[in-house]
C-alpha cells in the first residue's frame, strides 16, 4: 500500500502506481521500494503460466521514484507555480538484467544528475531484494506549464 508521502507527491493511483514507500531521501537521491504481488493483473496476460513484470512497468516504477523526488526537490518552484507539471522527455541507455517475478520486492533508486533551467537529467536503477540489478536507466524530464 502507498504512504500518503507518495500520494500527496504524485497523482498515480492503483492500479497503475508502482511505489509502496519511500525508504530514504536526501538532497540528490531517493530511494523507494515495491512489493510485486502475485494478483497483479499484468500477470494474467505477460507470459501466462511463467509470470513475468513487464520492463516498462519497471521503467514506470523508476519514473514514478523520479516524480516523488521531485516534487521534493521543487517544492518551492511548484508553490510559485502550481500548473508546472514534469513530463518525461528522454529514455537512454535502458538495461535490463534481471527478470522480476511475483513475490518480488524491488528497491528503486532515483539520482540526480544535473538541472538546467527548467530541464532535469536523472539516473535509476533498480535491484530485487536478494540485491541483484534488475535495471540501470538514465532518463530526462522537462517541467511544462500544464
């Protein structure tokens, strides 16, 4: 289940919110985590007999951690603005190394790497409880006046 500081932070709902709760925060970095429940619906139809999550729902997992760090990082600009809303821009060098299956609890990481203007560069990466990487992203948004 999401904690409020997730709901308060974005406008996902279930089903398609993929945090449970934010674990840690600092300047530059969160960190967040998601169990994968076995009655996920994506699960009926992505691989029936031999569930596997899908890797844009991992992707949206890892935006998603983005989303809840910014709306930290630009409390202030948002406050002056209300209508500023971040819009992914740009997906590179997705990797994915390990596959996620139901039982699953994801640890997602969200950094950031550099803000210039009103255009922010991140790194994600995701790893599974036993602590091995299921996934390494680097990723831009853009906040737009919506």
């Amino acid at each position: 289940m999401a904690t409020n500081e997730i709901l308060q932070a974005i406008p996902h709902r279930p089903p398609f919110l993929f945090l449970d709760e934010i674990v840690e925060r600092t300047e530059s970095s969160l960190t967040a985590k998601r169990h994968v429940s076995d009655s996920e619906p994506f699960f009926e139809g992505h691989y029936p007999g031999n569930p596997i999550m899908p890797g844009v729902l991992i992707s949206e997992a890892v935006f998603q951690a983005g989303a809840v760090f910014l709306a930290g990082l630009l409390e202030e600009e948002m406050e002056e603005n209300p209508n500023l809303v971040p819009v992914l821009t740009k997906i590179s060098d997705a990797r994915f190394r390990s596959i996620v299956r139901p039982g699953d609890d994801l640890v997602i990481t969200v950094s950031l790497k550099e803000k210039m203007g009103r255009f922010i560069f991140m790194n994600g990466s995701v790893k599974n409880s036993r602590g091995q990487k299921v996934m390494n992203v680097t990723f831009s948004v853009a906040l737009s006046d919506g």
